[in-house]
C-alpha cells in the first residue's frame, strides 16, 4: 500500500527570515513539505503552476504585489490552493479582505510552530483555520462604518434570498460556528444532506470555503458590532 503523498506548501513572504524559520518548522513534520518560496506576490501564479501546491500560506503585507491582490487572484482559479493569510496583527484590515476573497482563514507570524501545522492540516482536510467567535470579532475590529455595514447587509440578504429555505438554515448555522454534525442535530437532517447543501450554497453564490459562508451570514445579520 502506498504512502499519502505529503501535503504540498508554498510559502510566500518578503522576510527571508520569516521563509527561512517556516520551511524549517514543516521540516520537522513528515507530512507536510514545502515546495516552493516566494518574496513577492507576483512569484505566486507561476509557482503554483510549477509545484502544484495544496496550500500557500501568503504574507498579506508584501511590496510590488500584496498578499491580498494575490490571494484574490489565485482563488479565481480552477482548482486553485488553499489560501492562509499570515499577518502581525490579529486586527488587520487585509485579514478580513483576504477572508472575503477565499483565504480559509489567517495565523498570526508568532503563532506557535504546531499550531501552524495544525492549520495547513486542517485547511487540507477541508476545515476552517478560524472559529466563527474570531471572524465576528475581526468583523468588528475592522468593519467600516455605519453605511458600509449597511450596504453589506444588504447585499448578504440578497445573496440569501437566492437560496432554498434549508439551505439558508444551513448558511445560518454555519454563520454560528456549527459543524455539520452539530447542524444535522438542529435542523433534523442527515450529515450528508448537510454536506450536500453547503455545497449548493458554495455553488449558488459563488463562494470558495464556509468561511464565506459564515462571513455572509454574519454580514446578513447586521451583528458587527464597532
């Protein structure tokens, strides 16, 4: 029987320093290896060509091409990797940027090294880096004010008016942090036909990860708080 193939990561960061300690760190993990690095966001559309990664963890603040403007055009892609934003701050304004455009969540550059890897695992296996608690907490730290909040709403409500009644049981819940085992028990459905439905809501309105989903459903709410 053969091995898994390890999961594949290119690491994007200005800071040689920062690549340097990051390719060191998954070194020491046997299933994670790093293909590739990159100090500019415009390195980024050719290496994931080249190495095929199944991760990039993307610097937001970089020179010439930003993390952001680079995440937003890697998740048009087909297929494209998944996206984790590395940042300084926990209360960054590009964080919740580069969560609107994909990013399936954000790790801060002094997160402990396991909890790093913990992230690219988990964004692997199709589960968001960040609780629901943490993005309603960056939304209110970083929303704008008052008319942008409002604009959002209306066009979140919008968005969920385009979906089935169950579905948008589902994109609620999602919203407030339930798994699919956890949303399957409230609304008296099989874990499957959850999958399913957030699937058809990732579809229906063009969204990449259940991080958009929650973001949506929190913006929808109008709970963002100042």
């Amino acid at each position: 029987m053969n091995a898994p193939s390890a999961i594949r990561v290119l690491v994007v960061d200005d800071d040689p320093l920062v690549r340097s300690g990051l390719r060191l760190m998954f070194g020491g993990a046997p299933d994670i290896e790093v293909v590739a690095e990159a100090a500019d966001g415009s390195e980024v559309q050719q290496l994931v060509d080249a190495h095929a990664p199944h991760v990039v963890l993307m610097d937001i603040r970089m020179p010439v091409v930003d993390g952001l403007e680079a995440t937003e055009a890697l998740r048009r892609r087909e297929d494209a990797p998944e996206v984790i934003a590395l940042t300084t701050f926990n209360t960054d304004a590009h964080v919740l940027r580069a969560l609107r455009a994909g990013a399936a969540g954000f790790v801060l550059k002094d997160t402990a090294p396991e909890e790093i890897v913990q992230a690219v695992r988990r964004v692997t296996a199709g589960e968001p880096v960040l609780s629901p608690e943490v993005t309603r907490q960056l939304i209110a730290r970083v929303s704008g004010g008052a008319t942008d909040r409002d604009a959002r709403a209306i066009r979140a409500r919008e968005q969920l008016a385009a979906l089935g009644e169950r579905e948008r049981e589902v994109a609620v819940a999602v919203g407030r942090g339930r798994s699919n085992a956890e949303i399957a028990g409230e609304l008296y459905m099989s874990v499957p036909t959850v999958k399913t439905h957030v699937s058809r809501i990732l579809t229906k309105l063009s969204l990449n990860n259940r991080v958009q989903i929650a973001l949506l459903a929190n913006d929808a709410s109008g709970d963002q708080g100042e």
